[in-house]
C-alpha cells in the first residue's frame, strides 16, 4: 500500500509562533508566509495544543489578511493531548483522548482558527493506551470522506501501534512524524526506520537541530569541520545527515530565522557520501561503529 508523499525539502513547524514578538502581527505574519511560499516552502505544521491554540488562531488571522493564501498554504495539524489546564475533571491530570467526539471537536476547532475548509494532513499526537481503534478508525476514515481531510497519519507512534490502527482504517496512513536527529538515532537501529519503510509511510522528523544542541559537546569540533569541507553551515549539514537516510525523511524546522532556513534548505539538497554520513554518527553516538 503506498500513498503519495510529501513533495517538499523542508516542513516549517509552528510550535513556538506565539513565542515570535516579530510575527505576533497577523499582517506581518502574512508576508512572512507569503516570502515562505515564494521560496517553495509550502508545508506548515500545527497542532492543537502549539500555544494552547493560540499559534493556530494568529496563523489563521495571517491567512485572513491575505485570503489568496489560503489555496497555497498546505496544513498539517495534530491533536489527542489534553493539557491539565483543559482537562475538565477534578483532577486536571494531563492526557491522551483518541475518542470520536474529542478528535472530531478537535479537528474542526483546528479548521474554524485557521480559517480552512479542509487540512492537508491530520495526525495522531501521541499513541493513546486507551484508544479504541475501531472508534477512532471509523471517525478518521469518516472526516476523509466529508472533505475535512485530505490525509491522516501519526505522530510518536511505534510500530505495532500504527498497524493495529492502520488494520481498521479504508485508507492508508501517510507518515508517522517521530524525533529523529544526530542526537536521537534511536529509531535507525530499533527497526522503526525500516518498518517504516516496510509500510511505505514517510517519516516527518521533529526536533531535527535536536532543539539546537547540535553545536554543544562532542559533536560540535566534527561537524564544524565537516561543515567546512562541504562549505556549509552546521544546520545544513544536520539536514542532509538525515536526507541521506533512506526515504528521505523531511524534517519539520521549527525556527522563523531566515538565515536558519535558507541553511537548513541548503542542506537538503547536499548529498553525503557514506563515510561522511558514518563519520557523524559516529560522533554523535561518541563511540565506534560496532
């Protein structure tokens, strides 16, 4: 089963919008968009609880500003993860609610503060222990079929986790979104990249600077210097570490910095020879190939 992939180098992740006092403007946040746009990057990654809503609601005023970019802009959001200030028990304990009427009430207050009629992309946040999976299959495959989905997927799932939810859905899932970094390569050796490949879904890779870090211990001497050799930045050279993975997993930056993007966009087109790739796997895991 294969799905179409996400045809893009780079997805820009809007977690800390809020946090940005120069884009807190919907206008000047527009033309920001808009510069994104002409520059080919297109993907914009949401969930619910970025700003406890708020970075969805001041992207959705910034598409109002501008309506034409509405048609341009392809959106991914997320949602399942109940913050303790919104969960409404006495207890205001954080946690997962994959239910059909909290993902449907989600996925529609996502459309209503953005301003859209439809997402792009619509994943699980977090595997939920207490999913029912037909319930939720059922509800996702129902959201599809009414125009306000044009693909789902998951996010920190493991593998048996997505197959068991992907047994029950008409359609396949499209991408697990997972940390995947020079500091967390965890899933290139537990067979969570292969089987992501076994299952033909593409992986999205939050925290790809590993929340910049990069350039702090042990790893920083090597990839400065191989950074040189290639004449790049860092930041390039830890996009096309992971380009360089098989399926080319697309990374979802999360900074509004220009230079920071054009680097990291840089980087995804750069191609790594093999001792390079291990070169800095090796430096980052601080020991040797076994």
């Amino acid at each position: 089963m294969s799905v179409e992939l996400i045809e893009t180098p780079l997805v820009l992740g809007m977690m800390r919008l809020t946090e940005n006092d120069e884009l807190s403007h919907p206008a000047r946040l527009a033309d920001w968009i808009a510069a994104q746009l002409d520059s080919g990057l297109d993907w914009f990654d949401h969930a619910d609880i970025y700003g406890d809503r708020r970075c969805e609601t001041l992207f959705g005023e910034a598409l109002a500003r501008q309506p034409a970019l509405r048609s341009k802009v392809r959106l991914i959001s997320k949602a399942d993860i109940v913050t303790a200030a919104r969960d409404g028990s006495r207890w205001g304990v954080k946690h997962y609610d994959t239910s059909a009427a909290y993902l449907r009430q989600s996925v529609e207050g996502s459309l209503r503060r953005l301003g859209v009629e439809r997402l792009d992309l619509f994943l699980i946040h977090r595997p939920d222990p207490l999913m029912d999976v037909d319930e939720t299959a059922q509800l996702l495959d129902d959201l599809v079929a009414e125009g306000k989905l044009a693909a789902v997927g998951v996010s920190n799932f493991l593998p048996d986790q997505w197959r068991l939810l992907q047994s029950r859905l008409t359609q396949p899932l499209r991408c697990n979104q997972i940390e995947l970094s020079l500091k967390r390569t965890e899933p290139l050796f537990d067979g969570q990249a292969e089987a992501l490949q076994l299952d033909r879904m593409q992986a999205l890779c939050w925290s790809p600077l590993a929340g910049g870090t990069l350039e702090q211990g042990e790893l920083a001497q090597p990839l400065a210097a191989m950074a040189d050799i290639y004449g790049c930045t860092p930041t390039a050279l830890a996009m096309a570490w992971l380009r360089r993975i098989p399926g080319a997993p697309v990374p979802v930056l999360g900074s509004f910095n220009a230079a920071r993007i054009a680097a990291a966009r840089q980087g995804c087109e750069l191609s790594l020879t093999r001792s390079d790739w291990f070169t800095l796997l090796q430096a980052a895991r601080g020991h040797r190939v076994a």
